[in-house]
C-alpha cells in the first residue's frame, strides 16, 4: 500500500492540483457552442507577422538546419516508414541524452527490477508501429528515432516552441486558456504508475491544436516548480505534420516554461530499446463498432537508482529519464493522474471540434467511446497496486466527460472523451456532470470523502 505518512497530505495536494486546472480551464467558457469574438472580427487566426523579409528568413533557416544537425544523429540504418516517417537506427550511445552534460560519455544502464506484481504478458492483440510494418528493424546497439525534418520545425515558427507544451500565460478572463482535460486522478505518495490506454484517432481541426492520452506522474506546488513525467499516445498536426496517433513522451520540472520537451527532441530520456520508435504512428487503431486496440504504459522510479523508467506494450522496456533531471521527483511522486487532454485555440471563434478519445462520450461505452483499463499505481515497497479512489475531473463536459467503473476483468477503468463544439449537448438535462463550474464544490466532495480536513503532515 502507499505510504500512510502522506495520507494528511492528501487534500493540499489534490486541492491544489485542481485550482491548477481551474486557473488553465475554468475561466474559459464552458458552454461549448457559444462564439467568442476574434481579435480581427472574422473568427480567423492572424499570423503574428504578414511581411515577408527575406534576410530574416534566411537567419531563421540558417538556425533551424544548425538544430537539425544537433538533433538527427548519425544512422547505421535509415528506414522509410509507410506513413512517411522517416527512421533512423541510431549507435546507443550517440542518442540526443549524451548530449547532456551529466550523461556524456556514459552508456544506457541496464534493465532494472519490474515492480513486484508486474506481469508483462497481456492477453489482448498488441498494438505496434507503422514502421515495423514491413519487418524491418533496427540492429542491436543501435535505437530507432524519427528523423525531424526543416518542415516539422517551420510548423512550430520557432525553434523555442518546437516540442513543447507551450501554454499561454494564465489570465482570468475569456481567452486564459487553451488546454481541457477529462481525466481521473488521486493524491500521495506514489512511486510509478501502470494502465492500458484505448488507441484511436481522434480528429484536430487545427493545425496547432491536440488530442491525447496519457498517464501523468506529477510532483510539485503546481506553480513553476511543477515536475510531470507522462507517456501515451497524441494526435498533433503541428509536432508531426499529420493526424496518426503517435507513442509519446513528455517531462517538465518548471510547468512546461523552459525544460523538457516531447520524446528524444531534447538531452533527457535515455532509450534503450532498438524495436520501439518514440513519436512514431501506433498501428492498428480502433474502430467505432469494431475491433480496439490499446497500449500498455508503466512509468516507475527504480528503487536501487532512482531513476524514472518507462515500459510500453507487453514489456518493452523503452528506457528511463535520470532522476537528476528533476527536483520534487527526485524522491517521489505526490499525484497519479490518467486521462484525455485537448488545446482549444478557438481559432474559428469558438469552441473546437477537435476530439477527444474516440471523438464520442464516455456514456456509450465499449467499442464507441474510449477508455483506460486496469489501472494501477506503484507503492513505496515497488509494489504494484490497484488505484481505488478515482477522483473524476471534466472541466468542459459539454464537450468532453467521464465515466469511471470497476469489475473483475478491468480492475478500475473509466470512458472519457467527446466530439468537442457540441450544441446539442446544451440540451441534456438531468444529466450529473463534473465541470469548471463546480470545482469548489468538487473540493469539497474529495476532501469529505477522503476525511482529511486538518493541516498537513510535517
């Protein structure tokens, strides 16, 4: 079990945790299909400069190939994946983590012990990625990464921008946030997490718009010091340049300001796996009636290191971010937290229709809407263990919601998601919804179920 010491803990936590979201989320407008007034009066989206200078844009290339010869390393192997990818098979030891100060001239460490209760073979069709397709791999010693091309940065405007998370600044009027979130989550002292994530390919109707997935590991006030680990699997136009859902990856230890980035885009995560390319297309993908398809991801802090890893799948070991890399997570995390995330640009006027999950709500269920399965958190004795105790957050459920359960062959689970813009959804009634407009109450309800009205634990 997790450690009893946090338990007094619990609600500074959580509470906090979900004033964060309500200062990102809340104070844009929930109803869905209510039109906001673009900033020229046409709803459409402005480019932040129409005049073309032709020195500034040859600086601009000059700058942006300098950083592709710093991030695409030297391949052994090239790869043409059916998608369009392009992957190289590159030597371990020369991957974009050694170039970190504190890794050069150091190799990936061995595998460590798996949590206690980790059984790695699942019973359901694995899911894999397009490039493997025609059977092709990258030889021992040497890692898959996908090649980041002149174009993928140009996408972003700015090498700064490119691979990250970036958010606006916060601002309590109507356009302080772009970032919504369905998602289930609980608070303590937790040393990894483990789920099975339903892969689908929502669509974005915005080039600088997502939809993802994932699991977060969380430590931190929630200001500028917040520490995020988080895998699963996204559709970004603007980071890739198409709508496949891709495997991912992400860290921060200041709240997406300055560290961090997606994948190997930056000196972090140290892969050690030759079969599985971070940021490439996840293949099958389910479909609304038909088969699903969903990945494992387990994130844990070895015991003996203390360094955060990462399995995909039926126990691929994809590799780990050294635990230098962080502050709060350097001990441990103090929230778990699973589920869907969208950015709102509005860039029409009004809400989006990006979707989330399989683009329907959570209310109709197996093979339509999707899902989380079997989820499960990691204990101070790397132990693995049931998440009980799911506090469930929607902050826009007009456009996206949640639905959790439990039974014997999914453990705990939960349906999330939506189609986005939705007028008709205005006119439900007698529904029960969690929305931006009854956090405070939601507070409440978490810290009089978990009976942790007192001060914290010192």
């Amino acid at each position: 079990m997790a450690s009893s010491k946090s338990q007094t803990t619990k609600l500074p936590i959580i509470l906090t945790f979900v004033s964060f979201l309500l200062i990102l989320s809340s104070s844009t407008t929930p109803v869905c299909s209510k039109p906001l007034v673009s900033t020229d009066g046409s709803g459409s989206r402005l480019p932040a400069n129409q005049t073309f200078r032709p020195r500034h844009e040859l600086h601009k290339l000059k700058r942006i190939r300098s950083y592709l010869r710093k991030i695409n390393k030297p391949a052994v192997k090239t790869i043409q994946s059916p998608d369009g990818d392009i992957i190289d098979c590159v030597q371990s030891h020369l991957q974009p983590a050694f170039d970190h100060p504190q890794l050069k001239g150091q190799k990936p460490l061995e595998p460590p012990e798996r949590p206690k209760g980790h059984d790695s073979v699942e019973s359901i069709v694995e899911t894999l990625q397009s490039w493997t397709d025609a059977g092709e791999s990258c030889p021992e010693g040497t890692i898959p990464i996908r090649r980041t091309t002149e174009k993928d940065v140009l996408r972003a405007n700015t090498i700064r921008r490119f691979g990250r998370k970036i958010r606006r600044g916060v601002r309590r009027d109507t356009m302080s946030s772009d970032h919504e979130h369905a998602v289930a989550l609980n608070g303590d002292q937790y040393y990894g997490a483990k789920a099975s994530i339903n892969v689908w390919a929502p669509g974005v109707t915005d080039q600088y718009e997502f939809s993802l997935s994932q699991l977060w590991v969380i430590s931190g006030s929630f200001g500028n010091d917040l520490n995020t680990i988080e895998a699963g699997w996204q559709v970004s136009p603007e980071l890739y340049g198409d709508n496949y859902p891709r495997f991912f990856t992400y860290w921060t230890t200041d709240a997406y300001q300055a560290t961090g980035c997606y994948n190997l885009l930056c000196s972090g995560f140290v892969q050690i796996n030759n079969k599985i390319a971070i940021g490439a297309a996840i293949s099958p993908r389910s479909s609304y009636n038909g088969r699903q398809f969903d990945i494992g991801i387990m994130i844990w802090k070895d015991p003996k290191h203390g360094h955060w890893w990462l399995e995909f799948g039926s126990g691929l070991l994809v590799g780990y971010w050294p635990s230098f890399l962080f502050s709060h997570l350097q001990s441990h995390a103090s929230m778990i937290q699973f589920g869907g995330e969208i950015v709102n640009s509005r860039s029409m006027g009004y809400h989006t229709s990006t979707q989330m999950g399989s683009g329907h709500f959570a209310d109709e269920g197996f093979g339509k809407a999707s899902y989380f399965r079997n989820l499960h958190v990691v204990d101070w004795d790397n132990s693995l263990i049931p998440l009980s105790n799911l506090h469930l957050l929607a902050d826009h459920p007009n456009c996206y919601d949640i639905r959790a359960g439990k039974n014997n062959a999914w453990g705990n689970y939960f349906y999330y998601g939506g189609p986005g813009r939705n007028p008709s959804r205005l006119r439900t009634s007698g529904r029960k919804l969690i929305g931006a407009a009854t956090h405070f109450d939601r507070m409440d309800e978490i810290a009089h179920d978990l009976s942790i009205y007192q001060e914290p634990h010192r």
